[in-house]
C-alpha cells in the first residue's frame, strides 16, 4: 500500500472508525481480571476461593455488560443525532435544488416561448419574401411573354431601346441602327 503524500489526508476517514472508548477498556480489563481469578480459584478446590471467585466474577461481569452497554447507547443516540443533522442538510439542500431548478424552468420556458415567437416572426418574413418573389416573377414571366408575342408580330415599341445592343460609345447598333438609318 503507497503511502500517502504529505500534506494530504490519509485514504481512510478517521470518522469511519470510531476510537475505543475508555468505558469499553475498563469493561474489558474487568471481563479480564474475572477470568483470571477464576482460572486462580480453580487449582485451590477450595469451596471457599471458588465461591468468592464466582461471585467477584460476576459482579465485574456485569459492571462490565452495563458499561458496554451505555457506551452502544451513547454511540446510538450520536448516530441518530449524526442522521438529524444529515437529514437537516439533505432537506436544506434539496430545498436550494428546487428553487434553482424552479428558477431555471422559468428561465427556460421564456427563452423558449421567445425562440418561438422569434421562430414565428421569420416565418412570416420568409412567407412574405416568398410570395414577393413569386409575384415578382410572374410579372417577368408576363412581361417576357409580352415581349416574345410583340417580337413575333413585328411590333417594337420605338420609344424602347435594347440596352443589350448599344455599343461602347453609346450608340445603337446592329438592326436598330439599320432601322434608324
């Protein structure tokens, strides 16, 4: 196992492990030393040796179950007062959580309607620009067709002139020179 860095905490949370108690090191060296008077006791078979054994070893026996047993009290009711608090913090945070997630629906749902009513709006425009170029463009094929039909019957406005055949010093040319020769 690496050592940690210095500077750095060690992996294991000393919270995880609680430190022993001095309630449960007496309780144990009580159990210890009822053990070991008995165990003394036995070799005398004396009646009177193995019933003061048996007696002091049940007195520190017990002494011994009602320290451990306020020790898992008291370790109950930090660990409950540990879940309070848990708990207080969970509420607290969660209540922050929801009114940012409120905060931020909101915020979402005007952007939202705006992206839409932004969305509509352009629509329209290009609704409008398509129906002007739809118009625009049946005027030129109108007028394309007017012009083929007066070009076929021979007709020419005379007041008309053909940009197309005018030359670069601002004269007409080809036929419409001819025409006006």
């Amino acid at each position: 196992m690496a050592a940690t860095p210095p500077g750095r905490p060690p992996l294991r949370s000393p919270r995880r492990r609680r430190q022993r108690s001095v309630r449960v090191s007496v309780a144990l060296s009580l159990l210890g030393s009822a053990t070991v008077l008995v165990l003394l006791s036995l070799p005398t078979r004396s009646p009177l040796w193995l019933s003061l054994a048996s007696v002091t070893s049940m007195v520190l026996s017990w002494a011994a179950l009602r320290m451990m047993w306020s020790e898992v009290a008291q370790s109950r009711r930090e660990s409950a007062a540990d879940r309070a608090a848990a708990a207080v913090a969970y509420r607290d945070l969660f209540a922050t959580r929801a009114a940012e997630h409120a905060e931020f629906t909101t915020a979402m749902t005007e952007r939202l309607a705006q992206a839409t009513l932004s969305q509509r709006y352009l629509e329209g425009q290009v609704a409008r620009q398509c129906a002007r170029a739809e118009a625009a463009e049946a005027e030129l094929t109108q007028a394309r067709e007017q012009a083929r039909r007066d070009e076929v019957g021979g007709r020419r406005d005379p007041d008309v002139v053909d940009l197309t055949e005018w030359d670069a010093e601002g004269r007409p040319s080809g036929s419409r020179a001819l025409r006006q020769a």
